[in-house]
C-alpha cells in the first residue's frame, strides 16, 4: 500500500474535521465492502487526521490489514495534518472485501478513519506485471548486463512477453514470472540475489554461463521453485543444505553437472535431466550419411510413437511385487482405513515412504485405480504429501512420509504445557487452505478433496502442513464444471449437510471440511462435541452461539489464552464461520479464505511493533 502525507487529495475540512473510532479501545476498526461489479477493479483511499490536540505522552500509530495486503509499514498521526494510505495494485470485486484498522503496541489511543474513497480503475485488456517482479527482473537485467531484447512489461501482453521466461495470469490479479531460462546467455559474476525476489518463480535455468562464488542459501528458501539447473558453471563450495533436503525429499529437480569446484553433493545426481550435447565426428562417406540419416529417421519415428502414447502413459515410479514387499517387511502399521491400510517402510536410498495397500475388498477396480495414479502424478505442491509410485499388483501406493503425525494428534494432546501455539495454528491454517486451494484453483481439472479432516493432514519436522489421503480424492470433468454427482464419502462431522442431503459435491464442500478443521484449531474441541448438554452439538453450532454473544475468549483454546491478538482470533473465528455456512454458494472460495488467513497472521507479527 502507497502512503502519502501531503494533502493533494483535498478532502473537504467539513468530513477530515470528524472521524470513527471504534467502541472498545482495545478493538480494531472493521468494515466490509461489496462491489457492484464482479469484474470490474478498485482502488481504495483511506484519508487519516489527527483531530485531538495530543498530551506528550500521547501516541496514535496506525497501521491497516486488508483482504488483498496490508500497510507495510505502521504511520503516526499528527494534529491536523492529513495521511492519506492507498492500496498499490487495484483489487478485484469478485469476492467480499474486509479492511481493519488497528493501533500498534505502543500506540495509547485507539485507531480512527475520518474518511474513505472508492475508485472504479478503467478496465485494459491486460494487467501490468505484478510490480516486485518487475522490480526483481529489471535488476537482474542490470546486474548481468543482460542484452536480450528486454523492453516494456515483462509479462503483458501475453503474446509478447519476455524471452526466457514464462508467467502465470491469474485472473484479476497481475501476472506474475514462474520461470526464468538464462542458460547459454553469457553470465559472470556471482548468482544474482535479486532472484530471491520473483517469490513466485518455479522453474530457474542458469546453466552453461560463467557464474562463479558459492550456491546461495536463499535458493533453498523459494517455496514454489520445483526446478533448478546451474550445470556448467564455475560454482564453488558447498551445495546448501537446505536444497540437498529438497532435492531428496521435496521433489526438487536439481542439477549441479561440470561445476568441479563444488564438494559435498550429498544425494544430489550429477545427472543431467536435460538432453545431452553429443559431439559426432564428420565422416564424408556415403555409407556414414546413410547410417546417419536412418538413425535420425528411427529416433524421429520413436519420439513420435512416444509423444502419441504419452497422454495415456503414467509417469510414476513402478515398483513390483516383491520391492513392496521388501519395502513394508516388518514396517510399522502408521493407518487403517476404509481404503486399506498404511504401512512406514524404506527405500533403497533409505528414504522414508509411507505405503498405502489397497484392501483385496476395496470397491477400487483396476481401472480407477489407474485414473487415480495419474492424477496423483500430475499434482505437486510443498502442502501436499508428495506422491513417489504405485505397484499394480497388490495394488499399493507410495508416498512420502511426513514423521510428525497428524493434526489430529496434535490438537488433541492433553496437558496445559502441551499443544500447538496460536501462530502456529495460524500457520497450520495458511499451509493447508494453500494446499487446497492448489487443488481447486491449480489443477487442470480442479480436484476435489472429499474428506478433508485433522487426520488427513501430516505435519513435519518444522510443522509444516502436507494434505494426504487422495486415495477418495475426485477430478472434476471438465475445468468449468463446478460440482459431481457422486456416491456418498467422507467422515461424519466434517461432511458438507448440502452434499449429505443431495449427492452434489463441489469446491465448497471442501470449504465446509476446511472450515470445520479451522475452528478445531481455534478451540481445541472435536467436529463433533459431546461434553455437552442435553445432545452431541457441532462444533460449528456451539462456536456460533458463542460468537454471537461475541464470547472469544471462552471460544479459543484455553491453552493459547493471553497469546493471541483479540483482532486476529476474531477473524480467524469469522472466517471459518462463513465457510460452514449452510447454503454452499454463500460460502468463500478457498482462494478468499486463503488471503483472509495470511490476514491473522500479519495481524499477530505487528504485536511486536
């Protein structure tokens, strides 16, 4: 959000000479908006002014949340002088929209608002590149004196986007680079940081340059980034840490090939996934030019056939009998479920891997069971368990193990010194509303979840989220339908009413789970209640009451009480209530409840300003 303390706006005296303030001084300042119009976008200004004559002592130092971002930084007030605090890109009207205004620490007053405006921004036909990576790809231009034809937006418009990469163009929002290729481009000098800025970015091809000086850290820490090549190079020292863990165990593609000054590869290959340069001798015969035109020819043939086959070939790893069984021999039974059972068990590498054995039983026939290895192959994302292979017969799924259990152990652990902090919870949110919303928005066609539980969602070493259990999971038919009639599934108490009641499962019904296992985290109480009288309640139900009476306290978990902002476990509480609404189409997409909880936990690092 941009900020501007001169009064160019000019507000008339008459409406900058009151303000609100709300009730509780402790409180923040809330209001939600709707559009008018779906597709149109805004921009919003908040006009600040100090109206009361300040002791010395006294202090109002603001700062604002909204549903798309927030302030970056907090703004004080003084006696008459106008603030004025917009956001940075226009928003978009297809969802509801709530902004608070909230007082720092060591602010003594509470906050106010002495006016706001709405603007509707002319519609062009295609969005600006989001402003950080414009920022980010103009300074790597810079720092490597790149000479490629880079002018005007990086992205848009979409036809003539820059050479060497790739965008992503979420609708309403700008477009934003997954994808930067600079091999061959004659690089020197170190590995540029200004890469850590394209937070977006998925795939990173540096090799074949002269890029020399160690492997940064930070390329470890790119959440998103799946692929990274920096063959042939002149890199030195030692491979990061934290991407050998993420080359071994998050599915990170990474080759390090011809850089001889680099020790310690760990588990990293040297193998090149890319093809390889062979050098083939000229021999000028006519026996050699034949051979050779027969060779391209059979190699050409052989692509073709592939290529052909591919849509209906399944990527994955295929294990035989016998690996499963030398896999799960003598391993821990982890689960039981309707589907089979869960077994920990080692790979040859001595990775850890959980494996699912499907019951002979199971109402899977060999022809789903193919369907669904495919769509687990076709998913990847850091908050879902990452799926490794599949055996035909017994029929077995592999995947990662995720050793810090379920959410479900975790939130019921009994004991005051026991459980999951408030920021922590937050966090468990976020990397599982992310997941989900990968499912929905990310995949080609969306995937529903249809039994997203605590169970379901396996926590690692530094808490992380990880959705598993796609065992039930279900891929919408095309990528404009919006629901499936289906066969009832799912687990009592989290199950979407509407769905019980007509068979039809769609994104919200996902939301409604979602939203169940959000207010389990805020109250540390079940799905389904039963130290209640005079019946079982939901836990959706007793929170309602509760908030209505806006008892927050008695609602949050009595183990995280005088931990949590008040502002932020409100809504937190607002938002898993309007997922578990009982009509489905007033209820959020997951995308809405996404941004909403990134929300609360911006709220809780402003507690230390």
């Amino acid at each position: 959000m941009n900020e501007s303390y001169q009064n160019a706006f000019e507000i008339p005296s008459a409406v900058m000479s009151t303000a609100v303030a709300p009730k509780n001084a402790s409180h923040a300042l809330q209001f939600y908006w709707d559009s008018p119009d779906n597709n149109s976008e805004y921009y919003i200004y908040f006009h600040f002014a100090e109206i009361e004559k300040l002791r010395p002592h006294q202090l109002r130092n603001l700062f604002i949340i909204w549903s798309g971002g927030w302030s970056p930084r907090p703004f004080v007030l003084r006696y008459l002088n106008a603030v004025t605090v917009s956001n940075t890109w226009p928003f978009s009207g297809s969802r509801k929209h709530s902004f608070s205004i909230l007082k720092t620490d060591n602010s003594t007053l509470p906050p106010i608002l002495n006016a706001y405006e709405i603007y509707e921004a002319k519609r062009f036909l295609e969005l600006e590149t989001n402003q950080g990576d414009i920022e980010a790809i103009e300074n790597i231009k810079l720092h490597y004196k790149i000479s490629k034809n880079w002018q005007g937006d990086p992205c848009s418009p979409q036809a003539y986007k820059w050479e060497g990469l790739n965008c992503s163009y979420p609708e309403s929002r700008p477009p934003r680079i997954i994808s930067l290729d600079l091999s061959s481009s004659g690089l020197r000098g170190q590995i540029s940081p200004f890469i850590a800025n394209l937070t977006m970015i998925q795939a990173l091809d540096l090799s074949n340059n002269d890029l020399t000086g160690p492997i940064p850290d930070f390329l470890s820490q790119m959440p998103d980034l799946y692929v990274l090549n920096l063959g042939k190079n002149k890199l030195a020292g030692p491979v990061p840490a934290g991407l050998i863990d993420r080359n071994k165990n998050d599915g990170l593609s990474l080759s390090l090939c011809e850089n001889p000054n680099i020790s310690k590869l760990g588990h990293v290959s040297c193998k090149s996934r890319k093809k390889q340069n062979v050098v083939i001798p000229v021999v000028v015969s006519i026996t050699g030019t034949l051979i050779l035109l027969l060779t391209v020819a059979a190699i050409w043939w052989r692509c073709k056939s592939e290529k052909k086959d591919e849509p209906f070939k399944i990527q994955g790893r295929k294990f035989t009998k016998s690996e499963i069984d030398k896999i799960t021999n003598n391993s821990t039974l982890i689960g039981r479920g309707g589907f089979g059972e869960v077994y920990h068990g080692t790979l040859e590498n001595d990775a850890q891997v959980a494996v699912k054995i499907l019951n002979l039983s199971s109402k899977q026939g060999s022809e789903e069971f193919q369907n669904e290895v495919k769509l687990l192959m076709r998913v990847h994302h850091r908050n879902l368990v990452s799926f490794i292979g599949y055996c035909d017969s017994p029929m077995a799924l592999v995947y990662e193990y995720v050793g810090n259990g379920n959410l479900q152990q975790q939130i019921s652990a009994a004991g005051a010194d026991i459980g999951l902090t408030w920021k922590q919870r937050l966090q468990i949110a976020v990397d599982t509303a992310r997941g989900l919303e990968y499912l929905h928005d990310g995949c080609k066609p969306p995937i529903l979840h249809r039994d997203l539980k605590p169970s379901n969602i396996l926590l690692n070493e530094t808490l992380q989220a990880k959705i598993a259990d796609f065992g039930i999971s279900k891929a919408l038919a095309t990528e404009t339908a919006t629901h499936a009639l289906t066969n009832l599934r799912g687990t009592y108490g989290y199950l979407d009413p509407q769905y019980c009641t007509t068979g039809q499962l769609t994104r919200k019904s996902d939301t409604y789970s979602f939203g169940i296992v959000l207010l389990e985290l805020i109250t540390g109480r079940p799905a389904i209640i039963t130290d209640v009288e005079p019946v079982h309640v939901n836990v959706s139900d007793w929170v309602r009451a509760k908030f209505e009476r806006m008892e927050i306290e008695s609602i949050v978990d009595s183990r995280v009480q005088g931990t949590y902002k008040y502002s932020s476990a409100q809504t937190a509480i607002e938002i898993a209530l309007a997922c578990v609404l009982k009509t489905p189409t007033e209820r959020p997409e997951i995308s809405y409840v996404y941004d909403r909880l990134k929300e609360c936990l911006e709220i809780e690092k402003f507690k230390q300003l």
